[in-house]
C-alpha cells in the first residue's frame, strides 16, 4: 500500500480505538507508519481524512451486516426485520465507530470543518439505506426519496444504535423494534382510513 492507503487504515484504526475528539495527527501518523506531511498532501487536513475513515469503516459494517442481502419482499415487514437483525449482529464490531460518530453530533461549534463533512456524507447513508430496504436502486431514487424515506430510516437506525450504546442489556431486539414499527404504522394506517388508531396493550 501507498501513504494514502497507509492513512486511511491508520485513521481506521485510531477511529474503533479513540474515536474522533480524542485522535490526534501524530496517533494517525504512529498508526500508519508514515508521516505528518503525508496528511495534507494526500487528504488536506486531518478532518478530512477522519471522515473518509468513518465512511470507509460505515461502509465495511454495511457490506458485512448485509453481505447475503436481504430476505422478503422489497418494503416488507421481513425485510425490514432482517436489515436490524444485521445491525444488531454487528453491535460489538460497530460500536465504537457509532460512538465516534455521537462525539461529532454533541461536539456543538467545536468541529465545524468534521460536522459539516458528515453531514455531508448522509445522504449517500440515506441512499443506501434506501435501497437495501425497498430494492430500487440509488441512481434511481430522488432528492424527495432521500429527504423523506431515506431521513426517517436513517433516524430509526440512529436511535436504534444509541439505545444499543447507552444499555444494551434494555434496548430493543430487533423483532420488538419491528414490531413497535408495525404497531405505528397499523395506528396510522387505522387513522387514515378514519378508525381509531392502535392504544398501548391492544
């Protein structure tokens, strides 16, 4: 491998093992075996190539969590199940790279240059997401896709990851987070069809 590739593993690595506030550009360098200079050349600032670590490193979770794919028809409760049933086998593995993530979101005005760069970086999420859940493919979807579908799955997946971090031994399986879905959407659905929406204990 080449310095940038050297980096980018390095920054990987300091990524599942400090996370973002606390990896410096020396713990890159140590990491990788190369040198300072080699981050401005190959990446333009430390930031930058931290974010690329954290979108490389999101991107292995997903071809691991759902390298077979997904059973069930394209926008089915089934295979809605199996995309937390994935998430949730990978917790140990993705754990720190969930918390890393959670640092940036809290961090306020403290990094502007990061937040601003995964920010930028969640709508490809929103995409993928997307597309594991309904099978129609990215280049298809649309800016409206993302910004609806794509923003309520990608926040269900956050708040699914942050119950997970905070307590695992209470947070939801992914049959009762399926299932709690369904019971809204039956409410919603009840709601529109103008009957009475679904109650705690039906």
């Amino acid at each position: 491998m080449g310095h940038k590739e050297d980096l980018l593993e390095g920054a990987k690595k300091c990524l599942v093992e400090k996370g973002f506030v606390r990896t410096t550009a020396r713990d890159v360098v140590g990491a990788s075996g190369t040198n300072l200079a080699s981050i401005g050349y190959h990446y333009g600032s430390k930031d930058a190539l931290l974010t690329q670590a954290f979108i490389a490193l999101m991107q292995e979770w997903g071809e691991t969590a759902f390298q077979a794919g997904l059973p069930g028809e394209d926008g089915s409760l089934e295979r809605l199940r199996a995309m937390w049933d994935g998430v949730l086998a990978q917790h140990d593995a993705s754990a720190p790279v969930w918390a890393a993530s959670m640092e940036v979101a809290l961090s306020g005005e403290r990094l502007p240059q990061l937040r601003g760069m995964l920010a930028a970086s969640q709508a490809e999420g929103r995409r993928g997401l997307i597309a594991l859940l309904t099978g129609t493919p990215e280049e298809e979807l649309t800016e409206r896709d993302e910004r609806t579908l794509g923003s309520v799955v990608q926040a269900l997946l956050n708040g699914l990851m942050i119950q997970w971090l905070l307590d695992p031994g209470t947070a939801s399986s992914a049959e009762e987070f399926t299932e709690g879905l369904r019971r809204i959407a039956e409410g919603l659905t009840a709601s529109l069809q103008g009957g009475s929406a679904v109650r705690a204990g039906e």
